[in-house]
C-alpha cells in the first residue's frame, strides 16, 4: 500500500509538469488551430537561461520569475515575428515552421551551453518531506507551484478583461474583432504565456531529469498526451489528462510486467491511439462542427 501511494504522489508531481505542458499547447492550439511542436524545446531553453542567471549569482527565486517574464516577452516575438507573417497558411506550412523551430532552438542551446548534462538545483531540497517515503520535498513542492499556477490562470481567464477578450478571440475571432478585440495581439499573449507556463514546467522538471538540450523531448511527448486525452479544445481537460498521464505511467511502469522504465512511454503513445480512435475530440473535448 505505502509503494502504491509513493508511486500516485509521484505521479502527481510529474502529472502537474505534464499539465502544464497539455495547457500549454493547448492554448496555442485554440489561437491558431496547430500543435506548437517546438513547445518543449522554448521550455528546454528557458531553464537555461535560468541555470545562466544562477550561475551568475542570482538568488533562485528571482532567477525563476525572471525567466517566467523573459520567456514570455520571448513567445510574443516568436508569434509576432516568425509565425504571424504566415498565419493565412497551410497547417503543413506550421508544421513545417514548428519542426523548424525546434531544430534551431535545440542547436541553438547546444551551441551555447553544449551537450553535456548540468544539475539544476532545486528550491525545495531532494529530503523526505515531514520525514515520510511517500513523497519527497520537491515533488511536494512541483505540486504546489502547479496548483498555484493552475488557480491564477483561471482567476486571470475567469476574471480579467484581458483573460475575458482572449477567451473570446480564441473561440470565435470573427465577432471578437467586431466587438473591438484587438484578436492578434490576444494570440500573442497567449504564445507568451503558453511560454511563461513551459518555463515553469522546464524549471521544476530539470533537477530531476537533469538539464541537456534534449530533455523535454518525452515530457512534450506526454503532455501531447495529456492533451489529446484530455481534448484540445478543453484546457480543464488538457490538465485533468497532463495529471492522469503521470499517475498512469507510474503506476504502469510499477505494476505491469515488463513495462518498466523503458515501456513507460509506449503507454502515452497507445492511450493517444485509443483516444482517437474511439472518441477524438478528447474526453472532455468539444465536436467542432463546420458547415460548408
């Protein structure tokens, strides 16, 4: 019983990671229709630069919500300047700029801080939390930052104007515009802080995969799952399926034969084949319906 537990909070801790990246994409899918392939690797490079601030001396916690503001200013530039030139495109057209971009952001991180794994420290320490096996203080404390961050957003999209006239752009940009909502500036600031949550997600993350141009290659990977179980139109349902995904795949690799660490991610990938197969709008997701 006390490993089951272990291995639910665990889960937790690295569902809330999972989350956020499910929330991520699915905010800048809602603004423009595509999955934002590149997700994972601004994330990667946004925990780097926060390793950069702390190896320059700054305290943590003012390195962590410098790089929340600086990955956040960086995903409007990104919008504004790389994808809105060709927004009126084909979605083979983003793909092909989102693959794009992940080559040159993974290249670009290597070339500056190379390929070689750095510890990445962590705010909480890697002790037992109130002496207790079952969860750790980091893990305690990934899922407190989530829970935190996860109340905000909603707060800010429930409650703000801005976070009102985002929603609106997102779900229908034709009467958005008529009522006076400025709709690309609104998916802007929905790629800046799609960036801003993957940075959060980057930094907790690191201290324990450990920080290498390469590491948010299987997190993007279950956070698309998170996602697409979730449903792409729900962001309710993107973090319910980010949290499921960790819960599941440890419990998986535990308890199922020959599963193990190596076969973890095969079950992503199969709950992603069977969730679109018998329901693909996710299962929270909502059936768009397009007259012609």
């Amino acid at each position: 019983m006390e490993l089951f537990l272990h291995q639910v909070l665990a889960g937790l801790a690295t569902g809330g990671i999972y989350a956020c990246m499910a929330l991520a994409v699915v905010m800048i899918y809602q603004a423009i229709d595509s999955l934002n392939f590149a997700q994972g690797e601004m994330a990667m490079f946004s925990t780097f630069i926060a390793w950069q601030l702390l190896q320059w001396g700054l305290p943590y916690w003012a390195a962590f919500f410098l790089t929340i503001g600086i990955s956040f200013v960086a995903g409007v530039v990104i919008e504004r300047v790389v994808f809105k030139p060709v927004q009126n495109e084909s979605v083979l057209s983003h793909v092909v700029i989102f693959i794009a971009l992940f080559a040159i952001i993974n290249s670009a991180a290597g070339f500056i801080w190379d390929f070689t794994i750095k510890s990445f420290p962590s705010p909480f320490g890697t002790r037992e939390l109130f002496g207790q096996r079952l969860i750790s203080a980091h893990d305690a404390g990934m899922i407190g930052i989530t829970i935190l961050m996860l109340v905000l957003l909603y707060l800010f999209f429930r409650y703000t104007r801005v976070g009102l006239a985002m929603r609106a752009a997102a779900a229908n940009p034709e009467s958005a515009r008529l009522a006076g909502i400025r709709v690309g500036w609104m998916v802007a600031l929905g790629w800046g802080m799609a960036a801003a949550v993957g940075a959060i997600a980057g930094m907790l993350i690191a201290p324990v995969v450990f920080l290498e141009p390469n590491m948010m290659l299987s997190i993007l990977l279950y956070g698309f799952a998170g996602a697409v179980v979730g449903g792409l139109t729900s962001p309710l349902g993107a973090v319910i399926g980010g949290f499921s995904m960790g819960v599941i795949e440890n419990l998986a690799g535990t308890f199922i034969p020959y599963v193990g660490r190596e076969l973890k991610l095969t079950i992503a990938l199969t709950l992603i084949v069977a969730v679109l197969t018998v329901k693909p709008s996710g299962l929270f997701g909502r059936t768009v319906e397009t007259r012609v």
